[in-house]
C-alpha cells in the first residue's frame, strides 16, 4: 500500500470517528480584502481591445452557453461580419432572444442562431456553410451528464466537428480546453505547457477534455494541416451568467457547508475571469486566422501557432478559500470559520463516493453527484496555477481586467443572489464605491448599447441629455422611490427628468453622478 492509499484509508477511519466524536475541525483565521475605491466603476469602464484581422464569419459552438454567447458577443463588437450561433435547440425562444438584441446593437454583424447537434454531422455541416473559423467551447456539463455522453460530445464530437471543417474549407479552429486535461490531483504550482498530460485522471469529464485536445492539436501540428488548430487552457471560469463557480459558492454558503474550509487555507489556485478568457480565445483566432492566411508562423514572437496549447488565466492565482471568502463577502455571506484538515475532508469524500458507486451499482444507476467527491476537494485543497508565459509571448495575451475588478463585475451582475439573512455583511465592494463618486473618476465615452446592460437594481446607469450617469447607489435614497429610477435603467431618461417634480438641486444631485457622455453626441455640458 502506497502513501496515498495508506492516507486515504487513515482519513476514511478518522472520518468515522470524526462523526462519533464530534470533532471535524480547528477555527480558521479569516482574510481579510480590502479593495481599491471606485473599484466596481473603475470596473464597469473596462473594455476589451479593439481586436484587427479576424476571420470574416464564425462560427461558435455551445454559443448560448455560458462562454460561448461572451465569445459571440465581443467578436460582434470587433466587427466579424458573420456569426453562427450554433447549439442545441433551446427549450424556451427566450434563452436566444439576446440575438435579436445582439443584432440591433452590432448593425454591421449579422448573428444568426443554428440549432443542431455535435453528434449529427450534417447538422454541422449545414451550420458550416460559409463559414471560415471555429470557436468550439461546446461542452455538456461535467456533473449532470453521463459519461457516455461526455464521450460522444466531447471527443467523438470534437473529432467530427474537425472532419467537417476540413470538407467545408474552414481554415481555424480554436477549442475550448480545460486546465484539468494535466491536473492529476496533486500540487501543481506555477506548470506550464510542457508538463505531460498524466495516464490517469480523477474524473471522466477531464479523461474526454485531454483527448478532444490531442485530437485538435494533432490535427494542426502537420505543416501541411488542413485546419490550422490552438486550445485554449483556462482554469476556474467565472463571471456574469456563469451558472456554476458564484452560484455554487452562493448555495453553499446558504448552507452549514458555507462555514467549512478545507485544509490549511494557503493553497494558491487559479480563477479567470470570462472576459480574459474570451481575449485569449479571439488573440488565439487572430494569430491562427494570420497564419493561415499568410503561410507563415502566426505568433507574434514568430512561434507557430496551429498544433498548440496555452494556458490562459488571470494571471494572479491566490488562495483557493481566498477566492471563496471575496466572493462570499461580495454577495454579503459570513466568512467561513472552520477548517477540516485535508487528509479528513478526502478521506470523507472517498468513503462517500465509495458508498455511492456501491449503492448505484446495486440500483443499475450513475452514482449521484456528491457535493465533497475527491476530485472537488482536491480542486479546492491543493496549489495548482498555471502559467501563461506562452500566451504572452505567442499570443501577445494579458489579462484584461484584474481579480479585484472582474470580482466586481461579477458580484454586481447577481442581485438576486445577495444573502439578506441573519449575519448578512456589508460587502466591501459597496463599502469603496460609496467613497468614490462616479464624477470624480474620468468621464469616458459609451455607446448607447452599452448603457443598455446597465439595467438593474445592483447596475443601473441611465442617460439625461447626452450624458451618462451611474445612479446605482442612488436608487436606495432616491426621494421618488426607486422604481422611477429602476424603471429607467439602461434606457434615456431625458424627457421623464425635465419635470415639476424635481427641485432645483437635481441637476447639481445628477451632475456628481455623471461617468461620461454617449459616444458620437455632444460631450459639452
């Protein structure tokens, strides 16, 4: 019996008598985040880069996904003419009405929804007509799907999908890969590209992520490649619409669970947030569609791109249980404050796991999704970050926003998520915007589309007279309630201003609220 074994079966033994004895844990000291001032407006002003050379048509599988619709969106503001949405039929029109949105804002892009099936290739192949690229993130959701169709998405997906491209004439493809496809459960501090992907994983859904990524890469490693072909390596995504890493934290924060930590605390993890995973998967596209098109090594230190993997982070890993505590205090949950020793907590997971194959084997059944398996608490227990030196160098990549501002952003687009229950805190972020007046930050240019995401009760910008003004933490004190100004959000709200019901000092009120002026009008007071 090896060492790993031996404590496994010592934390299964110590997991029992935890559970007789009443001792699970020793009291953690709490971190502590103080963020900058103005930290969510100086946030809200963040854009990604005005990306040049891109393919004219995209198509982007998984699209109304989580990652995939953040990737439509940004290529439709770069300016690619045409974009294919491709994903399965949805349940409800409502989950693909952002297109029509979409289009109306980005005139000069026309975006057009696809429904089909990675396992029907003539889907694909109808989906493909006329289109020169591919950003292919789609993926069933580890947890939730079996492992049979983990394979045949995944990789019997990705295989077809390359096939397809290669008939039809698309010349790059950029896929979706995971940090996982190399984490074997062990410490993996600050490992890059050339750390092998290992013989054996912990779960099946990291199993099919490294072999869709061989086949990709294999595909575009040949100097003669018909699709030249780049994955994409991130690690912990999280962000507006994400329905899993804050949600997650959320529900178990609304939980006993929420008050434990596992192991020591220090381990140092990567998180990504969205919008630098979306800049990596467009530079990735932008040097593969310059490679393509030139003949030439597309990388910007004159590196070839086709056949390559790149890890793409934030950039700043910080511990795992830190994360967790900044998110926690963003949406307003008490800290955590007891930790379970690591060896105990993987002990605990694998004598779950091992009762529930047991019980599903009995039952004919997958096993249940555990909420503490090993694979999580290895995630959560052990240092695994990544760097990204290959990216900068190749792809010219860097983060766009920093962890403290895509933590903003991401609290801010979850009003319904923040606790208001017994021990409820203040959250830090709100603590320094308070601080900062919008008009004291520089006053910038924004489209009125921009505006527009600007719309609720935790966000709400507005436009009066050409001007921009962030009344977020206005519509509280707001003498006419805050519905007026909720009902305005996003939108201009000139004409309901100028009335009899405000007195004279609005203007000064609206004036330190001010951010900016709507692009292309009048700037002038």
């Amino acid at each position: 019996m090896d060492s790993d074994m031996l404590w496994t079966a010592v934390g299964g033994a110590a997991a029992l008598l935890a559970v007789y004895t009443g001792f699970f844990a020793l009291v953690w000291t709490k971190p502590v985040w103080s963020p900058p001032a103005g930290l969510r407006r100086v946030a809200s002003r963040i854009r990604l880069p005005a990306y040049e050379g891109l393919p004219e048509s995209v198509m982007v599988t998984g699209g109304c996904g989580f990652l995939g619709r953040h990737i439509v969106e940004a290529l439709a503001a770069s300016g690619v003419s045409f974009i294919v949405v491709f994903d399965l039929a949805p349940r409800d029109v409502s989950h693909v009405a952002w297109i029509a949105d979409l289009n109306k804002a980005t005139p000069g892009t026309k975006v057009e929804f696809v429904a089909g099936d990675l396992k029907d290739p003539e889907s694909v192949r109808a989906a493909l007509k006329g289109v020169k690229a591919v950003v292919h993130c789609a993926s069933p959701h580890p947890q939730l799907a079996s492992d049979a169709v983990l394979e045949a998405v995944i990789v019997d997906g990705t295989r077809e999908l390359l096939t397809v491209c290669a008939d039809e004439g698309v010349k790059s493809f950029v896929l979706t890969s995971s940090a996982s496809v190399v984490f074997s459960g062990t410490d993996q501090p600050g490992a890059d590209e050339t750390v092998p992907i290992p013989s054996t994983f912990r779960d099946f859904y990291s199993v099919c992520k490294a072999q869709a990524e061989k086949i990709v890469c294999a595909a575009g490693s040949s100097p003669s490649a018909r699709v030249l072909t780049a994955a994409v390596r991130p690690h912990g995504i999280f962000g507006p619409r994400d329905t899993q890493a804050v949600p997650g934290i959320c529900e178990v924060s609304s939980t006993w669970r929420g008050k434990l930590v596992l192991g020591d605390g220090n381990n140092m993890v990567d998180f990504t947030y969205v919008g630098n995973v979306v800049h990596g998967h467009i530079l990735a596209l932008q040097r593969l569609h310059a490679e393509a098109t030139s003949g030439k090594p597309g990388g910007k230190d004159g590196s070839r791109i086709s056949g390559k993997a790149f890890f793409v982070t934030n950039d700043e890993p910080l511990p795992f249980w830190s994360f967790v505590a900044r998110v926690k205090a963003a949406m307003r949950y008490p800290a955590a404050s007891v930790r379970i020793p690591y060896r105990l907590a993987h002990g605990i997971a694998t004598l779950q796991e091992a009762v529930a194959g047991i019980v599903a084997s009995m039952r004919g059944t997958k096993p249940t999704p555990l909420h503490l398996s090993p694979q999580r608490v290895a995630i959560a227990g052990t240092a695994h970050w990544y760097k990204c030196d290959r990216a900068k160098a190749a792809l010219g990549y860097s983060p766009v926003w920093n962890m403290d501002q895509a933590l903003a952003l991401t609290a801010m687009s979850y009003p319904s998520l923040v606790y208001s229950g017994p021990g409820a805190v203040r959250s830090p972020i709100e603590q320094v915007d308070e601080e900062c007046r919008p008009c004291d930050l520089p006053q910038m240019a924004f489209s009125r589309a921009e505006v527009a995401q600007h719309n609720t009760d935790g966000d709400a910008w507005l436009i009066v007279d050409g001007k921009v003004h962030d009344v977020t933490y206005f519509v509280d004190t707001h003498p006419g309630g805050p519905d007026a100004l909720l009902r305005n959000a996003g939108k201009d709200a000139s004409e309901g201003f100028h009335g009899d019901q405000h007195p004279e000092n609005v203007v000064e009120t609206l004036a330190d609220l001010r951010i900016g002026w709507v692009e292309d009008e009048d700037k002038s007071d």
